[in-house]
C-alpha cells in the first residue's frame, strides 16, 4: 500500500516548531469588538502572514475578502466561531492546518509532553477516501496489547461509524477516563473485526533499548525510538551513553513506525549521532532559508544503521535523511511516509489553538520529500504471514527480517572499520584480534 495519499492528523504525528503567542496587530484591533471575532482574526491573519500552501487553493485576495465578510456577521457563542474557523481553513485543503478548541489544544500539550490517556493509537486520514488510518500503536499500550495494526481503518467508534468523522472527533470518542471501555471497529485486508480495548493512563518511553550480541561476537546497540516527544532528547543520550560504557561496537537505530513529533527533539537527537553536517533546511513561503546544522557535539562515531518503513514519519524523516545524506549510517527497510511539512503551534487567546503550515523541509542534498518519502539503501520488509505472527518480543530478533538485514550490513562497517585501524595490544581490541 502506497503512503503518500495519507495525511497524519494526529497530534503526536504532527512536525511540531515551538511558537510564541501570537499578538493581534494594532491596526485591526479597533475592527474587533467581540470576543468570538478577536479569535477568528487571529486565525485569518497568521494565515494571512505565515501560511505555506503547497496544495494550490490558497489566493490572498480571496483570503482578504472572506476576512471582510467574517467580521461584519454575528457570533454569540465562541462554538460558532470555532465552525466559521474550522469552515475557513477547510478551503485551503491542507490537513496539516488545523483549529484546536481549547479542549483538543489541551490534550495536544498532554500528546508532546510524553504523558496521556486512552488507548495508544496514532491516526491518520486519507484525504481520498477520508477513511481513518491506524499509523500505527505505540507499543505496551491496550492498542498495541489489543491487536490494533498500522493501516487498520477504523469504521466504527463504541458502534458510531467514522464515515466523514475527523481526526478531533475520533480522539474525542476514543479517549477516556482510566478503567473504561472503548470499542474499535476495523477494516483489515477487507475482513471487518471489533476489538475491544480498556483505556489506561500511557506514559510514554520515547526510547527501548537491548544489547545484542552476534554470531561475531559483537555487541550491537539497538535503541527503538517510538517517537519524537519532550522526553525523547534525554532518553536518547541516555541509551547512547549507557552502550558506550557497555563497548557496543555499533548501533541499530529502529524508527519504524514511528509517526514523528517535536521538530527540535529530531536535530537535538540528529546531533547525537553527527558530528558535522547540515541536518535539515527549511524554507518559508517567503523564501526564507534556514539550514540547521551538527554542533560537533556527537556521543559516537560508531557505525549506525537505520530501520525505517511506511510509517516513519515527519521528524523520523529529518533524522533518517540526515544520516543517509551525510553518509553517516545505512538506511534498511521501507520507504518512509513522506511528510515534510512543518507546522507551528500558535496559542489563541481564548486558550484555543492552531497548528499552521509555515515551511517546507529538505534534506541536507535538497530532497524534498513530502508525499515522497525516503528510499531505504536496503529494501527488507516482513511478509504478511510473518506480520500476522509478530509481536513485541520478536523485535531485534532473529524472527525480525528487517533486523537481521541491518545487524548484517552493521557488522560488514564495523568490520570495515577494523579494517582500517591498527591494533593496538594496550587496548580491548580483542575482537579485531580474533577476527583478522
């Protein structure tokens, strides 16, 4: 199944650049007299200013004549607001733009903090058949635990169905107080299944790791990053660190799955693992140009290679080009999802938000890769009787294909780094004793 149609939605799915408050410019102050306008003229005018449309129905001259007809009507609650909002943006055709009442905006702080309740599941929609789409469960989650997989389509929600229902609506029905039940109904390979799940707090470990050991008789860093949350940077260094005490020779980076997040968190971790290069660039409506580079501040040099497939996304799509456009590590697996697009999160002052479309991203050599994705250096995927029969205990294992591929082209650099170095009988090069 091809990726690109699909637009992640979800909060946690989102590529996220902190923001300030947005402040009401002074001359359009006197035109607004009621609270519910103040927030529809926030909105207009950091489209107006900031907004990048990359999907063509985007017309300023429209945008400022709809600006007129919105301020001369009546509101009486903030909710008729909020449909005239969700209306407006609605015509620029772009997911990523998106009105967050104060509950939802709530609940997207809760999504990047690392912490939340309710079952695990980061969605998105096809924009062609609007069907909802399981990007994928975050794992020990009662998503994950339940049986729900990457690219289930929920139909039904507790036995509401989700045809024209939104991203907003289908996590407002999902989640839920601790301890209550929630029932999905889902499509899969055209069979139709309910699953029933128990909603739980999740606190969410950006990072699983494991010291493997080949048949060589290396140690192998494998760290699983599920996405790119505030506790991701930190925990990160943390496994990086505790492999070098351990003497890993080389590292497994497994970002399957893993539907992005903060785009901070991503080149904070891309400075983790290079110690010079560009990391990402990103360019504005404008033209504007930023390139964010390494600060040579890398905690390895070892050699590195990455797992990756359809639903990495986003931030996991800047830090696996990075690495592959730096020549920094192998890249193994599928292609990613392709979303490269960068959102800002503007607090509104009614304590609602919006998350808006300012740039574009490119990978250091100038990839764009939105609705493209990123094509692995290897390709290696599992079958679909192999799918149906993996778990979470398989990960990093000999039943997992893709691993074992990559643990294959790891030890071949660590070897070729061997290679190149000189034995030295005053250091632990024992292993490079033994193998040459």
């Amino acid at each position: 199944m091809d990726f690109f149609p699909y637009s992640i939605t979800s909060i946690s799915a989102l590529l996220i650049s902190a923001s300030p408050l947005f402040a009401l410019p002074q001359r359009t102050t006197s035109l607004i007299s009621q609270s519910p306008k103040e927030v529809i003229d926030q909105v207009w005018q950091i489209v107006y200013r900031d907004y990048l449309d990359t999907y063509g129905n985007y017309e300023p001259e429209d945008w400022i004549q709809l600006r007129r007809k919105l301020l001369t009507a009546k509101y009486s609650e903030p909710s008729d607001s909020y449909e005239v909002i969700r209306g407006m943006l609605a015509g620029l055709g772009d997911p990523y733009t998106r009105f967050l009442d104060p509950k939802e905006f709530h609940e997207m702080r809760i999504d990047t903090s690392g912490e939340l309740t309710g079952v695990g599941i980061q969605l998105s929609l096809d924009k062609e058949t609007e069907n909802l789409i399981v990007v994928a469960p975050i794992e020990g989650t009662p998503a994950f635990k339940g049986g729900v997989k990457s690219k289930d389509i929920i139909i039904s929600i507790n036995g509401k169905s989700t045809k024209g229902m939104s991203i907003d609506k289908a996590v407002q029905l999902i989640r839920g107080r601790k301890g209550t039940e929630v029932v999905l109904g889902l499509r899969r390979d055209g069979s139709l299944i309910k699953i029933q799940l128990v909603r739980d707090k999740i606190a969410i470990n950006a990072v699983d790791t494991k010291l493997n050991q080949t048949i060589n008789g290396f140690k192998v860093g494998y760290i699983r990053l599920k996405q790119f949350n505030a506790n991701s940077v930190r925990e990160m260094r943390k496994a990086i660190n505790n492999f070098e005490e351990s003497n890993a020779l080389g590292y497994v980076l497994d970002l399957r799955s893993n539907p992005g997040g903060l785009l901070e968190a991503s080149i904070e971790i891309a400075r983790l693992w290079l110690d010079e290069g560009t990391i990402v660039r990103t360019e504005t409506r404008d033209g504007v140009k930023t390139v964010r580079k390494a600060n040579g501040k890398a905690l390895t040099n070892k050699p590195v290679v990455i797992l990756v497939d359809g639903g990495s996304a986003s931030a996991s799509e800047i830090l696996s080009g990075a690495i592959q456009d730096n020549k920094r590590g192998v890249l193994v697996g599928e292609k990613t999802f392709g979303k490269g697009l960068v959102q800002s999160v503007r607090a509104l002052s009614d304590g609602s938000g919006l998350t808006v479309t300012i740039a574009k991203y490119l990978t250091p050599n100038g990839r764009d890769i939105n609705r493209n994705g990123i094509e692995p250096d290897i390709k290696s995927k599992l079958s679909e009787e192999q799918i149906a029969e993996f778990t979470a205990t398989d990960l990093a294992t000999a039943k997992d294909i893709p691993y074992i591929v990559a643990e294959t082209e790891l030890v071949r650099s660590i070897k070729k780094v061997m290679r190149s170095s000189t034995y030295n009988p005053r250091e632990s090069n024992l292993i490079y004793a033994l193998n040459h």
